[in-house]
C-alpha cells in the first residue's frame, strides 16, 4: 500500500466521525458501507489516543490510562 495522503485535524475527525455515524446508525449494514478513506482515519484516531498495534507474542503493550475503567469504590 503506498502512504496515503496525510489528514489535517479536521478531515481526520471528519473521516473518523463519518465511520461512527454510519455503524452506530445501521449497525452491521453500516459496518459494510464505511469507506477506505474512514477506516484509515478511525486507525490513526486510535493511534492518536494511544492505542497501539496488537502483538502476537507474550510481550503486550500497556494499556494507556486513558482506556482503563475503575469502578467508583462503594
């Protein structure tokens, strides 16, 4: 694949948003119609928020902060 062409901030989360509209408003249907162009800009998103690539070995990545979910103490 040749490098795609960079996204500004803007066309970045237009792109991405784009993807999630599609999916959360036709579910499975809308999964099929998310373009090319969506799917790299969801990826670079993920990438951004500190997302990294999964690994198949035993060594895995910390999971960013950001991802990790507390429950409040009761």
């Amino acid at each position: 694949m040749t490098n795609p062409k960079p996204f500004s901030h803007d066309e970045l989360i237009e792109h991405a948003s784009s993807a999630v509209r599609k999916v959360d408003r036709d579910g499975e249907r809308g999964a099929t119609n998310v373009n090319q162009t969506e799917v790299l800009a969801m990826a670079a998103l993920l990438v951004c928020l500190g997302l990294q690539p999964y690994r198949s070995t035993n060594e895995q990545p910390a999971i960013p902060e950001v991802f990790i979910v507390r429950r409040p103490a009761q």
